[in-house]
C-alpha cells in the first residue's frame, strides 16, 4: 500500500499539516524540521498522490497537442520543441494525432478536454462556425499554430504570404525566367470534409501576389504529374519550381535526379520549412527557415500566459529566414 502522510506524520511525531507544508515548500515550518520529513519521505518511499493534488491545485500539469500527423518532419520539429519548453515549466504533454481529419481533431480536443488538460495546443485541419463555436464551448485556453482559425484563437505563425513573395523574388533574380509552383495539398486532400488549408492558402497567394507584381503569368501545378514535372527542363524558359514544403520539393528533386536531369542547370527548386533531412540531400535544397524553435517557444508561452488569465496579445508572427542550398 502507498505511503501517507499520516503514515510519516506518525513516524516524525509531527502533525500532517507540517508533513503537507514540508512536501509542498510551504512556509511556516523549520528548515531542520523540513529536512527531517523529507528524508523520511525518501525513505518510506512516499509518492504524491497525483489526482489529489489535481484537485487541489485545478491544475493537472498537462496541455493537449493536437497535430494532423507526423509524417512531415516540420510538425515533429515543432512538437518537441513544445515539449521542450513545457518541460521546463513543469509541464508535461498529451499528444493526439487527428491523421488530417476534422472529425477525429474535434474527437481528441474532446478527449484532452475530459481529462482536464489545462490548455490545448493546435494545429487545426478543422474550421467553420460551427467549429468554432464547439471549441469556445469548452472554456479551455487555445493556441493554433500552422493553420489558422479565426481572430477568437490566439495563432503563432511566420508570415507565409510574404515568405512566397520574397521566394519568387528571389528566384527571379537568380536569372530564372518562369516560376512554376506545386499548389499540392499533401495527404490532407485524402482526408476530404471541410479542410483548413490557410497555411498553404497564404503560401499560394504570396506567389500569385509577387509573379502579378512582376508581370509574369502564373504557372501553378496542383498534383505530383510526372510528365509535367519532366517537360519544364525542356522549356525555352530557365525554369524554377517553387514548393509549398520540403518534403514535396524532396520527391521532385529525387525525380529529376532518378532521370538524369542536373539541378540547378536544367531546372531549379525552392522548397519551404528547412526541415533538418535537407541535410543530407543532395543537392542541398534551397529552402526557408522557419525557426520552429521559436514557433514551439512562443505558442507554448502564450498558452501559459492564457492559462494563468494573464494574456490579451493577438497573433504573433515570428521571423523566418533564407537558406541558401544548390538548388537554384
């Protein structure tokens, strides 16, 4: 049976109250007599009651993540570095996966709900007024990351229209004359219902923005088409493509690699998140950084903030920058 505190109350000659203040670091009480419970505690091998102190506190020490998988190396990066930091402040993590489905994300923000997760993290593939309206019901912080949901949840993101529009800038003045870019939703498109697709929704737009801006007609593919993809080295036009994320810009570069074409001669490629496998490929991919440090960082911050009652801020946008690769 578990040790109590009655148990080393009796075996100090001491009251629970002062065992309760020594195990709590609560005040009022010796710093010799502290020690002299402590070291009981140790060695009556005394565990803390952890729902008891739950119900106490109103605080389990746990914040749901809800993210829509990990096969995308970006989302694990962003992951642990949450977890870093909550470890720091004592906190511990739950983890769902919704595997892109608004319905299985709503089922596990449900679920962290129930057991009393004291702020929820998400990266939604939901939205909706509908939506909406369920996560406001449960009266539980919320940040969003990656996809947005409206201005009533507080979201942490780099600003991925602009990034879109200095990448095509980039790439134009590296001498390419035409920019094709892969709007590909990855596995969410197998998913279906009512996705939420702002991240890639932004990084499209700030394409299209900057390609208007210098006068160049768009060229956008929306699947993985092999034969369009090995038609554009033999265009009369220096070609790039421009990704939407690394790993897709992986895949093309493994295509073109796997027929002989030579990047970035032939055909030159951007990709999006610098995810930490771009280091050993090769060529090594030009990219964007996206500082998931930060981005872990700052959303789990915020979240603490909200769970406290003490944060009021809006959306936060964090720095990004260039990687320069062989790519272009």
């Amino acid at each position: 049976m578990p040790v109590t505190i009655r148990e080393i109350a009796d075996y100090c000659n001491v009251s629970e109250g002062t065992v309760d203040r020594a195990l709590n670091n609560r005040a009022g009480i010796s710093a010799k007599t502290k020690e002299r419970i402590l070291a009981a505690a140790r060695e009556l091998d005394y565990r803390p009651n952890i729902l008891a102190q739950c119900l106490a506190t109103g605080s389990t020490r746990t914040i749901g993540v809800v993210c829509g998988g990990l096969s995308n190396r970006f989302f694990t990066s962003l992951i642990e570095a949450i977890e870093r930091n909550a470890t720091q402040h004592g906190y511990f993590i739950s983890l769902v996966l919704s595997h892109n489905s608004p319905s299985k994300e709503l089922e596990g923000i449900h679920y962290l709900a129930r057991r009393q997760a004291d702020g929820i993290i998400i990266f939604p593939v939901g939205y909706g007024k509908a939506y909406e309206k369920e996560l406001e019901q449960l009266n539980i912080p919320i940040v969003t990351l990656y996809n947005r949901i409206s201005a009533s949840f507080t979201h942490v993101d780099t600003d991925c229209r602009a990034i879109m529009r200095e990448a095509v800038q980039k790439i134009l003045s590296k001498g390419y004359k035409d920019i094709v870019y892969m709007d590909i939703k990855g596995s969410n498109a197998l998913s279906g219902g009512n996705m939420n697709f702002f991240s890639l929704g932004e990084r499209c737009a700030g394409y299209k923005e900057s390609m208007g801006q210098a006068g160049l007609e768009c060229h956008i593919l929306n699947s993985y088409d092999e034969r369009a993809l090995l038609s554009l080295p033999d265009s009369s036009a220096h070609t790039a493509i421009l990704c939407p994320y690394d790993v897709l810009a992986i895949r093309v570069v493994n295509l073109y690699r796997k027929m002989g074409i030579h990047i970035p001669s032939q055909i030159g490629i951007m990709g999006f998140d610098n995810i930490d496998m771009l280091e050993n490929i090769t060529p090594r991919i030009n990219s964007v950084d996206c500082n998931t440090e930060k981005l872990g960082e700052t959303a789990f911050s915020i979240l603490l903030d909200k769970m406290a009652g003490r944060y009021t801020g809006k959306d936060v946008t964090i720095d990004y920058r260039f990687t320069e690769g062989e790519t272009l």
